[in-house]
C-alpha cells in the first residue's frame, strides 16, 4: 500500500487532504501539533475503510523533524503545513515574521530533506507542496506570507528540475481563497463564495494521481463564484 505523508493534516485543507488520499489508498501518516484533532482525523478515517496514523510534530523544529522521520520511507509528501499572520508590515511583530519564515520555509528543508533520499534510492516519488495564488500575486497585509509562497513556488520549480532525473516528481498546487480557521479566521456562511478545503483535496488526488510518466508540476485552483466587489483571488 502506498504511503502518504501530510503536513498539517489536523484541520483545514491538510485534513481534507488526508481523507482523500486514504480514499485513493494511501496509507497516511497525518502530522500536526495537536494530538486531539490529529487522533479524530485518525478515527474518522478507519472508521471509513481508510488507513491513518497520527504524527504529533512541530515542522519547524529541526530536531523533532530529523527524529521523526529519520529513514522515513513515503512515497507521497504533501507539504500542506503553513500559517499566515495577514496585515500591514509595520503592525507584523518580528516573531509574527520569523514564526512564518520558520513554518512556510525553513519547515520545507527540514521536512523534504528527510524524506527526500528514500525516494531518490527507489526512483520514485512525489513531494507536492501547497503554495498560494499570492506566491505570485501580492496583496496588501501579505508582505510576508505572499513572499514565503513565492519562495514555495521557486523552490519547487528549482527541486522539480534538479530531482526529475531521479523518477521524483515535485508539484506546488496553488489555490486562492479556502474556508478554513488559516489566519485565525472563523468559517462562516460569509464564505460560500469560497473554496472548500476538499475542492484543493481533488486537485491535490489529480496531481499525485497521473501516471508515471506525466508531472503536472503547478497547478492553479481559483472559485468561480467570486462575489462583485471582493478582491479577486
Ligand atoms: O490552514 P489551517 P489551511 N507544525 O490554519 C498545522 C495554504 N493556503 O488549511 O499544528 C506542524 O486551517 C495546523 O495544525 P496544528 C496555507 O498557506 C490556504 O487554510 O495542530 N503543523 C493545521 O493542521 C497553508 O500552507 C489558503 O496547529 C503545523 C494546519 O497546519 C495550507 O494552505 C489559501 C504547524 C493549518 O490549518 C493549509 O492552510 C491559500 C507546525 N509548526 C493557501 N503550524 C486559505 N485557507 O485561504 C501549523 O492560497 N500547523
């Protein structure tokens, strides 16, 4: 049975995530902090017919990281963890900074490095990292955050290019606005214009789900029910 380990998998998009590839056979390996959720999104899994065993890990913490996944051997990396502090860059307090430098960014090597070897030695892979319609689209209050999934989509491109040879594929899906609790906000009836956690789950299954010899290596999930007057995304 394949296996699929998933960043972030807790709630929001990881968790929707999660589901769906024990949908499509994997065998998941779900992480996040908070153990709760991460046993109900276990359960709720077996209950299905699926397969799933909860990862408590903080992926910014190198340590904890190399620990965890020392020799881990997935085929499937899906690099969903990621936190937004969305406002002005003069009200954005440097540890607001740092924290989204450490999970977008710093937690890619520690994560990717990891997994990363098991693949190459099998000749097979797929590492698929969530970036966002505003790593190449800025926003006002995203100063940071745009600019760590801009680095998300050049990163993937550069890994994608250097890694293909080895038969490891490396994707970035990139998707505009979700419901979920990202940036501590509260889903409401307010976001039914929005997409839901499991629309990017599909385009996550397509990616890793085309055949050996096909890579799609960026993919762009948009709504089409974007209210008159919002902001575009
Ligand atoms: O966010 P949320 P989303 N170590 O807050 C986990 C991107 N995106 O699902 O650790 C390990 O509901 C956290 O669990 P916990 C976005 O940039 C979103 O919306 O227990 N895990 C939870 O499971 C991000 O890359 C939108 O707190 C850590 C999960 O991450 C991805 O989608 C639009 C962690 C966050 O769940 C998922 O975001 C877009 C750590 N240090 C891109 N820190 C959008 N929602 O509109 C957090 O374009 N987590």
């Amino acid at each position: 049975m394949p296996r699929a380990l998933v960043t972030g998998a807790s709630r929001g998009i990881g968790r929707a995530i999660a589901e769906r590839l024990a949908r499509d056979g994997f065998d998941v390996v779900a992480a996040a902090r908070g153990q709760r959720e991460l046993d109900e999104v276990c359960a709720e899994i077996t209950a299905a017919g699926g397969r799933c065993q909860p990862l408590v890990l903080d992926v910014s913490d190198p340590q904890s990281v190399a620990a965890a996944l020392l020799g881990a051997d997935v085929d499937v990396l899906v690099n969903n963890a990621g936190i937004g502090a969305l406002k002005p860059f003069m009200e954005t307090t440097a540890a607001e900074w740092q924290r989204m430098i450490d999970v977008n960014v710093n937690a890619l090597y520690h994560v990717t490095h990891a997994v990363l070897p098991s693949m190459i030695e099998k000749k097979a892979g797929h590492i698929c990292t969530i970036g966002s319609i505003s790593g190449r689209s800025a926003f006002v209050g995203g100063s940071c955050y745009a600019a760590t999934k801009a680095f998300v989509t050049s990163w993937s491109e550069s890994l994608m290019l250097e890694v293909r040879e080895h038969g490891v594929k490396v994707s970035v899906v990139m998707p505009g606005s979700v419901t979920t609790h990202f940036n501590d906000h509260v889903p409401s009836d307010d976001d039914a214009w929005k997409l839901s956690a499991a629309d990017v789950a599909d385009t996550v299954s397509y990616v890793v789900g085309t055949p050996p010899n096909v890579l799609v290596h960026r993919a762009e999930v948009r709504t089409l029910t974007v209210p008159h007057g919002r902001a575009r995304r």
